[in-house]
C-alpha cells in the first residue's frame, strides 16, 4: 500500500480536474465532482484530509495513488 502525502482539499481539488472531473455542485462544506460514472464527494475546509477519506476518494474516483502524487 502506498502512503499518500497530506493534502488539503483545494490541492485534491486541482488534481480532480486536471483528472477530468467537473465541479457539479456545493452544498455546505461538501463539494461534488462528475467525470462520466464516477461521482466523488469532497470535504472542503482548510485542513489536510485524513488518510482514510483521501484513499476513499481516490477510489471513488478510480485514481490510482501514485497519479496523485504525479500532479502533486
């Protein structure tokens, strides 16, 4: 298992687009993007997300980490 670096939301976020994924929607602190079948839901805040919710995301998204740490 790779170990993925802290990264704040806004970071994922410029990663999540140069991926192909295009910002739907905001309700409160979470944040919505779309890239075909693939719909992933981000916390937004100023903090680093947790490793768990980022590896979640990334696999929502069907990213693999080393792509992360690639755009990073």
């Amino acid at each position: 298992m790779t170990k993925l670096p802290a990264v704040k939301p806004k970071e994922l976020e410029r990663v999540l687009l140069k991926a192909g994924f295009k910002f739907v929607r905001q309700k409160g602190s979470h944040r919505m993007y779309v890239r075909g079948i693939y719909k992933v839901v981000v916390p937004y805040h100023n903090k680093d997300l947790k490793s768990g919710t980022l590896r979640n995301i990334l696999k929502q998204a069907n990213l693999p980490p080393t792509q992360l740490s690639k755009i990073l």
